[in-house]
C-alpha cells in the first residue's frame, strides 16, 4: 500500500517538475480549477450538502 501512495506523489511532484522547468505556469490555474469542480461534483452527490452548493452554481 506504501508504494500505491509514492506512486500518487510521484505523479504530482513529476506534473509539478514539469511546469518547473518548462515554465508552463499556465497550466497551474487550469489544474487548481480541475480540482475544486471535482470536489464540488462529490460534495453535491452527497443528499445533505446538495441545498447548499447548488445556488453556488
């Protein structure tokens, strides 16, 4: 299981070198927005938060 987690940081750190060196800062607000609708799709699936994210949309 310890190997599955480095694996999923070593995603991240190797998305992050990539932006680093390849001066794509542009890609930051793209993945920073990718996120935060993905935590709002699973925050609106669950029955007692709906009332209260869907006016947010």
């Amino acid at each position: 299981m310890k190997k599955r987690k480095s694996k999923n940081y070593g995603v991240m750190r190797e998305l992050w070198m990539f932006m680093k060196e390849n001066k794509k800062w542009w890609l930051l607000p793209i993945i920073i927005m990718l996120i935060l609708v993905g935590i709002l799709i699973v925050l609106g699936q669950s029955t007692p938060l709906s009332p209260f994210i869907y006016p947010l949309i």
